[in-house]
C-alpha cells in the first residue's frame, strides 16, 4: 500500500466511522491508479434527538476523481447499517470547478492577523443542477401583471464546505489545497483535450 493510501486510511479511521468499510469502497474504485490527493469530510447533523453522520472522501488521481459518501441507516428494531456509496467521475468531464474562500480581515491578508475562515468547494460534470427561481417583475410599482419567474440554474454535482469553527483551520486548508489541485488538474485536461481536437 502506498504512503497515499495510508494517509487516507489514518484520516478516514480519525473520523471513528466505519474505516474500514469506507477505505475498502475508495480502494475498489482507484484500482491500481495511484492516489495524487484525498480529502475527508465528517459531518455531523441533529435531528430532534438523534445525531446523523455522515462522512465524504474525495480521491484524486492523474485521471479520475473518486467520489465517495457514507451514511448510516437506522432499522426500528434491527441491526445498524451504512450505505457507501462510491462514483468515479473522470477529469476531461468536469464543467466547472468553483473554490470560494472566506476570508477574516482581507485587508491583512497575508499576514497572521488575517486567514481563511470558510472554504467551499463546488464541482459540477453534468449530472446535477440546481434551479434558483424567484418572481419576475418590472420597473413599474403598480404593475400587477403576471411575469412569470426568473432565476439561475448552477451545477450542484457536489460542494463540500468546511469552517475553521466547525473542522478546523487544517482542514480548511486540506480543502483549499485539494480544490487548487483539481481545479489545475481539469485545466489541464481541458486544454489537452481541446490541442487533440
């Protein structure tokens, strides 16, 4: 096993959420393409009295980017169990790429008085979108004609985001530095794919 899988392993097994089961689902999908770059995310929702985890691991490859989440599944008077999903998207398929960073005290930015408090990484490769619709008006406040809706449709095949509060300033580096990375990675791609047309 690789130095790279070893560092997703430890930080999947860090999480205390199914390691072993989630580790096995990324390794079934990289197969024997190495690991460039991981990242994972644990999150952790309430729902009136009971606490829903849920854990994503992203892998990058020369190639591929392996997408994988894992949910737990509560059966009334039955055993515990998780679904694991993995999907593998392949570079050249990516239509966007979006890294957002929140930034406390921008005009210190550099120093140690400022640093990023948020970062958000959406990915998008046609599978998904998200519509925004809101009513359509005009200019005239006493026009109460009917203008239909107006609004945005955004690619939402997958967004992570992680905080400083939350996750922790390291983490919201992780994710920064794996979006960058990505975002170099489709690049290139895109244009090797453009130059062989």
């Amino acid at each position: 096993m690789t130095d790279s899988l070893h560092a997703m392993r430890d930080d999947v097994a860090a999480c205390g959420y199914f390691p072993d089961l989630i580790s096995d689902g990324m390794e079934l999908a990289l197969g024997d393409e190495p690991l460039v770059r991981h990242l994972v995310h644990h999150e952790a929702t309430f729902s009136e009295d009971s606490l829903n985890r849920h854990l994503t691991v992203l892998g990058l490859t020369d190639t591929r980017l392996v997408v994988s989440h894992t949910d737990e599944h509560t059966i009334d008077l039955g055993p515990m169990q998780a679904a694991s999903t993995t999907e593998v998207v392949s570079l050249d398929s990516f239509t966007s790429v979006s890294l957002t960073r929140i930034v406390s005290h921008p005009e210190k930015f550099g120093s140690n008085a400022s640093r990023v408090e948020e970062a958000w990484l959406a990915v998008g490769w046609g599978t998904m979108r998200r519509a925004d619709l809101e009513p359509a008006g005009c200019g005239d406040p006493d026009c109460e004609a009917d203008h239909g809706y107006t609004g945005t449709l955004t690619a939402d095949d997958l967004t992570v985001r992680m905080s400083a509060a939350a996750d922790g300033v390291e983490n919201v580096a992780r994710l920064v530095d794996f979006g960058v990375e990505l975002q170099r990675r489709t690049g290139r791609t895109a244009m090797t794919t453009r130059t062989l047309r």
